[in-house]
C-alpha cells in the first residue's frame, strides 16, 4: 500500500528565511506526488504535481520541489518564506494500482515569523 | 471558475441523528470523494465514487455511507451520529484519471456532535 511520511507536524521559519518542507513516500508504482496547502478555514488548494516528467517541479507562489527516487523523498522548498505562507501543507501520493484514491500525508503547518 | 461546493461549512448535531452532508461539483467530473481531517491525522479517505452509482469504500468508512444518484452529487450521510464523528469533512473531485490531474477541493464542513 502507498503511504506518505511528513516529518515535522509544526515548522516555523523566518520571513525571508528557506521553507524546507519533507515528504517520504513508499509505493509498489512508479508514484505520482502532490502538494497541497491549506489556508484557514479553507480546503485543500494544489501547489505542484509530479507525474513522472521533470524531476524538478515548480509550483504556484514560488514553491519548488524534487523528486528523489532514491531517497524516496519529494520536499517542497521555497528560497525566502513570506508572511502569507503561513498555512498547512500536506504531501500525497497515488493510490494502490486500480484505486484511484489519493493517500496524504498528516500535515506539516508552517508559521512565518516577521 | 471551478468549484467544488459542499451546503454547510458548520454543522451542530446531537447523538444519534441521522446527518447528510452534500457536495456538488461543477465540472463533470468522474470521480469524487470524502475525506475526514483531524488534527496528526491528516485527511483519511472515508469513500469514494468513480461513476454514478458507483461507490467504493476506503480507509474509514464504519458509521457512514454515501449516495450518488447523479454526476455532480456526492452525499456523505452519518446513520447514527456519534461523538467520534465531530470533525471537519472535506469532498473532492476530479477527472479521469485523477491521479494525474489531482483533485479539487470543496471548503469543507465542519461537524460537530454534541
């Protein structure tokens, strides 16, 4: 079964400073990935995809992130964090062959200091 | 634009009632699903639906069922509700194959039973 890890329930960073979000996965497939971020009070909105294609995906609002297959990794990354990132973001993979369903993360929430 | 809506964003129901949670989607999409998110959880699939009539389970489903008489409704119903039930539920959708395109989220519905 497909699983996703997200260490770090709670990253806090200065503004200007690097957001370095982690996500591992594990999966049977040749995995496709996605970012999510959740501002308060909202639903889940799509940062960035992976579908096999460029190992580097570029995102909405500056947010980057690498698929590592052998570090079965792909953490999200934006070079200077702004105040309006604050929110939580969660990693999913695909689900099981035949299972359309996708499997997340539990959530990583980043604060944004001044 | 796109939407996904679901009819409440704050619910209040006590012990036992029988609760329907509703969710339309605008864009003709095959697939569409409901998830519960908890605080460390994450969001954990509750059913999904690839077609009208259609219904698969996923990692939750004790305590609810679902409904999909046409396209663009998804109903979540809780047949008895129960304090362990109080919890934000959020419906997605998305096209064939979703695993590619990712999912569209509804803001959500935040339940509490009492």
């Amino acid at each position: 079964a497909q699983s996703v890890t997200q260490l770090g329930s709670h990253v806090s960073v200065s503004e200007g400073a690097l957001v370095l979000l982690r996500c591992n996965y594990s999966s049977s497939v040749p995995p496709y990935l996605f970012w999510y971020v959740q501002y308060p009070n909202q639903g889940l909105q799509l940062l960035l995809k992976y579908t096999s294609a460029a190992t580097l995906v570029k995102g909405i609002n500056g947010f980057e992130a690498e698929f590592k297959k052998s570090e079965t990794s792909f953490h999200l990354t934006k070079p200077s964090a702004h105040m309006s990132d604050a929110a939580e973001y969660f990693c999913a993979v695909r689900g099981d062959t035949g299972r359309r369903a996708l499997t997340f993360g539990s959530g990583t929430r980043l604060q944004v200091q001044p | 634009d796109v939407k996904v809506t679901q009819s409440s964003r704050y619910l209040v129901k006590r012990t036992g009632e029988k609760v329907f949670l509703e969710c339309v989607q605008d864009m003709d999409h095959e697939n569409m699903f409901w998830y519960r998110q908890d605080p460390g959880l994450g969001l954990r699939l509750i059913y999904f639906s690839y077609d009208v009539k259609m219904k698969e389970k996923g990692d939750i489903p004790e305590g609810y069922s679902v409904s999909r008489e046409k396209k663009e409704r998804f109903s979540l119903i809780l047949e008895s509700a129960s304090t362990n039930q109080t919890s934000m539920y959020l419906c997605a959708s998305s096209s064939q194959p979703g695993q590619i395109y990712g999912y569209t989220f509804g803001s959500g519905t935040r339940l509490t039973v009492v």
